[in-house]
C-alpha cells in the first residue's frame, strides 16, 4: 500500500470521528491498541484485499478460498474480518478502519440474507470505498436451487438495494459474474 503504518493516535482519532457523539470506551481504545500491530501486513504489502461476504458455513470456505487464491499473488495480503481481532465489540469501527486502510475491498455475494449487507451500503455511499471495491456475485439462473447450499430458495436471491449496487459495480468494469467454485477462481484471478 505504500503507506506510513498507522499510529494508536491516527486510528483513534478516525475512530472518534466514525462514533460521532460517543467516544472509544476504555475497552475499546485497549483493542485498537492492540490491533495497530496486526494491521502491518496491510501496509507493508504490496497489494492488501478486505475479502468480504457471509459467514455462514458454506459461504466461508468460499470466502477462504477467494483469501488464499488472492495471497498466492506475490505481494499480497488478503484477509476477512475475522482474521483481526476479535476483541473489538464495535464491528462498524473495525469495517471502517480496516476499509480505509485497505487497498482493494472484494465482495463475495451470494444472497440478500446476512453476510455483507450493511458494507454494500458503504460502497456507494462513500466513493472511497466505491473507487476500490470489486464483487464477485453468484447466479443462480443456470443452477437448480434444491442443490445449492446457501439456502436461497427464490429466483431471486437479491434484493433491490443489492441489484442497484451489482448495477453500478458492473458499470465499473468491476462486477465478475460466478455459478461455481471454479468460475469463483476466475473471478479472482482477473482480479
């Protein structure tokens, strides 16, 4: 990323900035502490990826499969949410610092149920985000849903807000179209 490591002082301010009227507890302010070590690899890569997307139990081995292919390229760091601390209590905060911070924000969409909806908002409410972010988003058109192990039961899988957003990715150049885990690969190496 080419950028200065970030300093407790620096994360702390943007924190307060993003809370608004409230401020870090105690607590919180020792978990951003700590997490100032753990996010070095987004800087001192070449290239950092926040891989996005549900966390149900099929969905993630997808999610890791997008981690690994993605820090197969040299120079890179890919990572999920997760892979950062868990001690921070406020996952709004923590979206939002590692997503300034981050190179390339990569979405895997597979459904309109949990995962990343509130992030997908974020991508075109703030062009920072928006500039940087790339999905990859699962059809279902050609597949027979009693197979799919999502759950999604609709030829519809999307809600209205998501299409908009897919929309505008695609206008981008930066929507990859996948079915299956090998056209998932794909998307990832065109990345």
């Amino acid at each position: 990323m080419s950028e200065d490591p970030v300093t407790i002082d620096e994360l702390a301010e943007k924190a307060d900035k993003y809370l608004h009227e409230a401020s870090l507890t105690p607590e919180e302010y020792e978990a951003l502490k700590q997490s100032v070590s753990e996010l070095t690899p987004i800087f001192s890569s070449e290239n950092s990826y926040f891989v996005l997307g549900s966390y149900g139990k099929p969905e993630i081995r997808r999610l890791q499969l997008v981690k690994d292919r993605l820090n197969r390229q040299p120079g890179a760091y890919a990572f999920l949410m997760v892979d950062i601390r868990s001690e921070w209590t406020n996952t709004y905060l923590k979206f939002r610092l590692l997503a300034d911070h981050t190179d390339i924000i990569v979405g895997v969409a597979e459904h309109a149920q949990g995962g990343f909806l509130v992030e997908q908002g974020y991508f075109t409410a703030l062009e920072e985000y928006f500039a940087k972010t790339h999905v990859f988003k699962r059809e279902y058109d050609t597949l027979d849903l009693e197979h799919v192990d999502t759950g999604v039961t609709s030829k519809n899988p999307y809600s209205g807000m998501q299409t908009a957003i897919f929309e505008m990715l695609d206008d981008a150049g930066r929507l990859c179209q996948w079915t299956s885990e090998d056209d998932l690969v794909e998307c990832v190496d065109t990345l």
